[in-house]
C-alpha cells in the first residue's frame, strides 16, 4: 500500500465517523471555534483524566461546568506552554516520521471522531499511525513537558521513560473510540531528545474509560451534579444559605466524624514517629552520602543552590531520601 488515508483508517474497524473542520472557505481561526464547539457536544481525550480524577488542576465538577455552560472554559492559548506545545507539535510529528519510516504518518490537524457504539466519546489525535508491515492502524499523541515534569511525571523508579497516568487515560480513550489496539506517545521532556513509548490496547481500562464517559455525560445531560471533592464545595456553594446544623440522628455522619478524628490521632503519632526514626537514620549516615542494609537504601546528599539578586543569597544543605530497593540491585 503506497498511500493511506484517513478513509481507510474509519473503515479498518468501521468503529466511528469522521468529522473534518478543513474545507473551502474556511480559515485557521474559523476551524479552531468550528472544533471547540464541537467539543462541548461530548467527552474528549483530555477531558478523561479529569474525568478519572488524575488531573490535579480539575476535578469533574470543574468539567461539568463548563460541559453544561454554566462557565467559559478558561482561555489558554496565551499561555507559554500552550503556545510552545502548539509550535512544537509539527516538528515533533516530522521528527517522529524521520525515525521511524517503518510507519505511515498522518497529520490528524483538523480532523476528529465520534465512536458510533458510544456517541458521547470524541477524539481529535495528533496523528494517524498505520503499519504495513501488521496491517493495523495506531494513534500518535504528540507532548510536550518542562525539564522539571519531564524528571518527575515522565520517568519510573528506574528512571525509565513513562506514560503519566493523565495522559494514559487520554490515549486510552482514543483506543475507545478508533477500537484501535496501539499507538505511540512521543513527547518531548526536557531531554536531549524527544522519547517514543510504545503503548497496547487493554481491555479492561478501556472498558474502565467507555464508563466514565457515559456516566459522566448523564450528569450533563440530566443536568446533575457529578459527586463534589472537597475542593469543590466553596465553588458550588459560596456562601452558606443555613447556619450550623445538629445532626445527632445521622450514623453514617457520626462515624464519619469519628472516623476523621481517629485517622487524625494516627496521622499525628505516625508523623512524630517518622521524624524521630528519620532523624536516627540521619545520625547513622553521618560523614557518608549514604547506607544499604539488606533491600532498603537511606540517602543524605548535599545540595547547593546559587544566589541570585540581593535577596536570594547563596545556600548549601543535605536531602533525606529513603527507598526499598528492588531486587538484584
């Protein structure tokens, strides 16, 4: 097959219909708000992490918000990290296309997808991925990420490159929706180059996906409330409508509350307990970066920071870090 399309890729499942933004008549911006709108009419890719409650800058209720207009989704395409993951996404698509000729690769810009078995999940990919060699189409998610969650979010205990679970949820969506079985996430981290991981279908989380999305798409279209986190409590209800409330008749409250109470007192006796076996550990590293003692590792390691303008001056100290270390090492 000397060339493929995006019309080869919908009927190699036969799984969703296409909808492109791109055609006569229409401009860069006009496709940008044909493609937002398009958005608020179901669940997309990156809306499932926070649908999961692995975003840890939005909870559901945040998403059920904007999903039923009660407020604008927050402008970001101002922001550094947008701008630069936008300018970045060609030449990474490019770089990833130059290493791997074993691929066919295509642009997914302007294009996006709706599951037939479930309409209420959408996916718009970075690129379209299909392998003669299988005969099996894949998803090329494009990201980018700064040096500092590049080391974080990015790498295992091992230090090996990873899909963060946020972004592991996004892609399995799009599995959802194409019944496509693989893709690739190429990401650029911080590092001297940019990193593929390779990820596979599971069933099982992407059975997990296909839940939530509907389950959430019901509180939008019965126009209900998803369950409140903590931190939503001051947004759905600023101001309290009634005083303090006696509820000695309620169980379930009262072992709530003891519940807390209890977590609390263990919560005190554990950190006291750490600080005093911390700090023995650290009298035992002394003059050394560090001990191992049958599987576990303890490490106090010096660090030093420049000083910069008047107030910041310069500074030097040690870091605690404790492990159990896995086996062989």
């Amino acid at each position: 097959m000397s060339r493929v399309t995006l019309d080869q890729a919908q009927r190699s499942t036969g799984l969703f219909t296409m909808r492109r933004f791109k055609g006569s008549g229409t401009t860069k911006a006009s496709r940008r708000d044909a493609w937002l709108q398009f958005r608020t009419l179901g669940v997309g890719g990156s809306d499932m992490g926070t649908i999961l409650g692995l975003n840890p800058y939005a909870t559901p209720y945040d998403l059920w918000l904007e999903k039923t207009g009660r407020v604008e989704p927050e402008d970001i395409s101002g922001k550094w990290a947008v701008i630069k993951g936008n300018a970045l996404e060609v030449e990474l698509r490019r770089r990833f296309r130059a290493l791997h000729p074993e691929y066919k690769v295509i642009d997914g810009t302007d294009v996006s997808v709706v599951s037939k078995q479930h309409p209420t999940m959408h996916a718009s990919l970075d690129g379209w991925l299909y392998d003669p060699d299988t005969d099996s189409w894949g998803i090329l998610e494009i990201k980018t990420a700064n040096a500092a969650r590049g080391r974080t979010d990015w790498h295992d205990d091992d230090n090996d490159p990873r899909i963060p679970d946020y972004y592991m949820a996004q892609v399995t969506h799009y599995m959802a929706v194409t019944g496509f079985t693989w893709g690739y996430v190429y990401a650029d981290i911080g590092e001297a180059e940019p990193v593929a991981i390779r990820f596979d279908r599971d069933e099982q989380d992407v059975k997990t996906v296909v839940k939530a999305a509907e389950e959430f798409w019901r509180f939008v279209t019965d126009d209900r409330m998803p369950r409140l986190k903590g931190v939503d409590v001051a947004k759905a209800y600023p101001e309290p409508s009634t005083g303090m409330e006696t509820c000695d008749d309620d169980a379930q409250l009262a072992e709530l509350m003891g519940e807390y109470e209890r977590a609390k007192e263990r919560a005190e006796k554990a950190k006291a307990d750490l600080d005093v076996l911390r700090d023995s550990l650290i009298v035992r590293i002394g003059d050394s970066t560090g001990v191992r003692c049958r599987g576990w590792e303890a490490t106090y390691r010096h660090w030093h920071r420049d000083g910069y303008t008047r107030v910041v001056k310069p500074s030097d100290g040690r870091t605690f870090r404790f492990r159990t270390l896995k086996e062989g090492r």
